[in-house]
C-alpha cells in the first residue's frame, strides 16, 4: 500500500511538472498578480525609448504580447501593436527603466525566462541580467513604470498570463 501511496505522489508531482514546462504559444496579456495591472507600452506609442508601463486590463493590441519561444523557458515577447519588444534602459543594473526597442533575435537583453511559481504564475526574468520584471508602484498606479530588480520574493514579482485577441 505504501509503495502505491508513494508512486501516485510520484506521478501527480511529474504531471504537474509537466504541465509547468509546457511551451508557451500565442497571444497573452501579461498582468501583475499582486497589482492586477497589465504590461503596456506607455500611450501605444511606437516611437523606440517608449517606457513600458502598467495599465488597466483591457482587450488592445497595445497590451498583447506574441510569445516568441527561444528554448527552454527562455521567450522573447513582441507587442501586437508596435511589433516592438522591451529591454531595460542602459546597462544591466537593477532600477533600470524597461522600454520599447526593435525586436532583434538572439538578443539577450531582450529573451526573458518565465519561471513557474505556481500554475499559470511566473516571475519573469532577463535572460542578460538575472534581475525580475518589477513594477515601480506597488499599488498599481496607471502608467506606473517597469524595472528589472532581485528576486524579492514578493506576489510583486509574479505574473500570470492569459490568451488575448483583440481586434483593435
């Protein structure tokens, strides 16, 4: 009975292992678990430099990213509507702003690693830096900015993605 008891715990723990490492594929918005605010370039602007902000959840192209997987749980992400990417401002240090640049493919300081936290949760960190994907307000200040910061630990850090099409 106890081998039994210890092999089902040994396939539920796989399965679920799993389904956490399980390609990413489509069309996602990206939204803050503790803000509840998504990734968006700040006023869909286009123009390179352009910061990337939080913004409340809605169905637009600005706030859809294409998850372009490289390997592993490594992706680089293309906004729908800019069909721009981001990076962090400047060198590789924490509290760089993050801003919209042309998607150049196999560049580090664009391709992100989503680690599983939980189903469906992740932090998200730079492939150059090894810093986190952080919202500069905790609370969630419209158009607040994003920096790459070490792991706190923090729901701050964590993000879920959900499958989003808009048409505008």
């Amino acid at each position: 009975m106890k081998k039994i008891a210890g092999l089902i715990f040994i396939l539920t723990f796989l399965v679920m292992q799993a389904g956490y490492g399980q390609v990413i594929k489509g069309t996602y918005a990206i939204k803050n678990v503790q803000t509840g605010m998504l990734l968006r370039i700040k006023d869909a602007n286009k123009k390179d430099g352009t910061p990337l902000v939080a913004y409340e959840p809605t169905n637009w192209k600005c706030m859809t990213w294409n998850f372009m997987h490289v390997e592993g749980q490594t992706y680089q992400l293309k906004n729908l509507f800019t069909g721009k990417t981001f990076q962090q401002a400047g060198d590789h240090s924490a509290a760089s702003d993050m801003q919209q640049q042309p998607l150049v493919p196999n560049l580090d300081k664009q391709e992100y690693n989503f680690i599983p936290v939980d189903k469906n949760i992740y932090l998200i960190k730079s492939k150059a830096s090894g810093l986190y994907l952080t919202p500069k307000d905790s609370n969630g200040a419209v158009n607040s900015g994003m920096v790459l910061s070490e792991e706190s630990g923090s729901k701050l850090q964590q993000w879920t993605i959900y499958e989003q099409h808009p048409t505008m």
